[in-house]
C-alpha cells in the first residue's frame, strides 16, 4: 500500500459515498496476418491509445497490470482472442471499459511497406453494451498519424465531455518515423535490460522527437544511479507524455545526487503543484534544506501531516530544525523518528547532539548532508483516488 499524503487522505475519506471511478483496459490489437513479426504492431496500437488515455486523465491501466492478467488466466500474449476471453480478462482486471481492435496489412508496391487495415471496438462492461465499430485505413508509412486518430477517437468516445478537439490533439503528437515507433514497441516486448536498452535508444536517435523512449531510458539509468546519463534523457520528456510527473520526479533525484539542489527543488516543486505526494514534498524540503531555504520546514511538514508513520520525514524534519540551532523541536522530532524505527543509528546521535545542545561544525563530513531523499513516486494511486472523486 502506498504511503499518501494528506490530501489523498482528504479523498479517500470522501470516497466512501462515491462509486469507484472507472478504469480501462487496452489490449495488443490481433494480427491477423500470418507473421508473428508483425505483433509490434498491434502493441503499438494498443500502447499509443492507453498513453494517449492517461494523457487526458484516463485510468488506463498499465503495460504491467495488464500482463499479470494474461498470465493469470494463462492467456498466451498476442493471441487471438474471443469476446468472451476479452470479457472475462477485463473483468479479472476489474476494468469497467475495454478496448480491443484487429489489423491486417496488405503489400503495397514499392517504396510502400504495405496498407493497414485497422478496426476498433469499446466494451462498456457496466452496462454490457458495445461502442460503434472504428475503423481505419492507411499506408504502414504513415502509422504514427493513424494511431493518433485511432487514439483521438477512443478518447473522444469514452469522454466526449472533456475530449479536445482532433487539431488540438494532434499538435502535441507529432507524426513519428515508423522505424522508430518499432524499435520503442519492440524494446517495450524485449524481456531483457540490455535489449530494452539497444532499442529503446535506436528509437530516440531514429527520431529526436520521440519522448516516450527517452522516459524508458532515463529511468533505467537512474536506477542504476547512472544519474548524469539519466539526466540527458529525462530532460528530453514533454509536457504531453503521460509520464511527465514522474520523469520530473526522476529529473529531482538526478540533479540533487549530481550535486544540483537548486535544479532538484525546482523539479520537485513543479511535481509538487500537480501531484501533492508525500514523497514529493519530503524531496522539495530537503533540496530546500540542502540550500538552507526558508520554506524549508514547511515543505517537511507537508510530508509528515500526509503521512506521520514515516522515520524518515521526521528525521529530515529534525535534521532541518538542527541545522537552525532549534535544539528542542529538533530533539522532537528525532524522538519520533526512533519512536517508528528504533535502530536509527544517525537519529540517536542526532538527538544526542540535541540535548548536548551541539550544533553543526564547519567541514565535520559527519553532520553534514545527511538528509534523506525518497525514490519511491506514486502517481497512480493519487490519479486513482482523484478520478473518483471527479477531482481536476
């Protein structure tokens, strides 16, 4: 269970007279060729429509989510499915909308690479009706503009309401090369790191414009705290890709290990304004520390009031108030950090130091940076409890 902040508490008090918001399923697309290599691009379908979903706010359940549904009722991926095996997927998945479609791909004379031949279908499970067919039909060159209309039309059908207009839509979708939508499709497919890695960085090169795989890439070098090469991709995520938060959050902790506080609070900070996490606000607050900033406190506090069982944000908290000589709030603090993790061996001497009254020295490595930053970043469950309560 993720740790929430004080807002997400806030909704999930409120929820309990709301129904549950509703989540959608997209499947690979079928193949209906008799190649297997051609699989890429019934991902694709599917992967642009659930970005393009999340893009609008849409609880589009992830590449993950989805695959542990297969694997569950032992479906083979890629597999042609029936109605009733796409039903009985999405209900064990607990999605509420389902969208599934089929392809074929015809030869075309040279230089064409063939014609796509593409069909859509929504299933409302709710109210057990089905969507009108969406259909379309274009040279496999021009894939990128195709999948964008696919994917406007499934936003405009499951939110009519809210859907921007088609030009609107498009102006943040830039028609993609299709060489290098294959390669990101196929090291999403890839099953090992080092694929992943060799395609998702052909893609980005094949077409600079493409941000989804440089999201892919600056979180596999972050994790590997590879935080300088993590750097140059995530900076390179627009504001229209679905993972823009988090590749932010992502920015936050490269630029603070890189030594960047100023960089990482101004990520951090504009997490903060639309995605209010605890973990979020615990990261602002000690870039802030790290610069001696007068919001300082405020930011930590923030953290503790979403979620007060965490050691660590008390521990930052207390670190914070240290640094500013405030020895009986600091003592606090540190009390309630070994209060909730008592093998806290840097809290007990920090508290120590407290009750000593010993403040900081110049150039002692040992009281210097020791605050403590968050990797973890939950923006689904924030999305989740928003969505339900119709919350913007």
């Amino acid at each position: 269970m993720c740790r929430l902040n004080k807002l997400i508490f806030v909704f999930i008090c409120a929820a309990q007279a709301h129904a549950w918001a509703d989540t959608v399923l997209v499947i690979p697309f079928f193949n209906l060729s008799n190649s297997a290599n051609l699989d890429w691009i019934g991902e694709s379908f599917a992967e642009t429509i659930r970005e393009s979903l999340s893009a609008q706010g849409v609880l589009a359940l992830s590449r993950e989510d989805r695959e542990e549904g297969f694997h569950r009722l032992s479906i083979r991926p890629y597999a042609l499915l029936t109605r009733a095996s796409v039903i009985k997927l999405a209900e064990s998945l607990d999605a509420a909308h389902v969208v599934f479609g089929q392809y074929s791909l015809s030869p075309g004379a040279p230089p064409s690479k063939g014609s796509l031949r593409i069909t859509s279908r929504i299933l409302d499970l709710k109210r057990i009706k089905q969507g009108p067919e969406l259909a379309e039909l274009g040279a496999l060159e021009d894939l990128a503009s195709i999948e964008t209309r696919l994917a406007w039309l499934t936003v405009k059908e499951l939110g009519p309401k809210t859907a921007p207009s088609e030009e609107e839509f498009r102006k943040t979708r830039p028609p993609l090369r299709v060489d290098a939508i294959e390669s990101y499709i196929r090291g999403l497919m890839a099953t090992t790191p080092e694929r992943k890695h060799h395609f998702f960085t052909q893609a980005a090169r094949l077409d600079a414009r493409f941000s989804q795989p440089c999201f892919q890439l600056g979180r596999m070098h972050a994790q590997k705290k590879e935080y300088s090469a993590a750097l140059s991709w995530l900076e390179r995520v627009n504001r229209a890709d679905s993972h823009f938060f988090e590749a932010q959050f992502l920015l936050g902790v490269c630029r603070y290990y890189a030594g960047d506080y100023a960089g990482a609070e101004t990520a951090f900070r504009m997490v903060s304004e639309s995605v209010p996490l605890n973990e979020v606000f615990n990261n602002l607050g000690v870039a802030q520390s790290r610069r001696n900033e007068p919001q300082t406190l405020d930011s930590l506090k923030k953290a503790i009031e979403g979620d007060a069982a965490d050691p660590d944000f008390h521990f930052n908290l207390g670190y914070a108030l240290w640094k500013r000589g405030d020895f009986e709030a600091a003592a606090a603090s540190f009390r309630s950090a070994l209060d909730r993790k008592p093998g806290d061996t840097e809290a007990t001497i920090m508290l120590g130091r407290c009750l000593k009254k010993s403040g900081p020295r110049a150039g002692d490595p040992k009281n210097d940076g020791l605050e403590r930053l968050k990797l973890n970043y939950e923006e689904t469950a924030f999305r989740q409890l928003q969505a339900e309560l119709g919350v913007k």
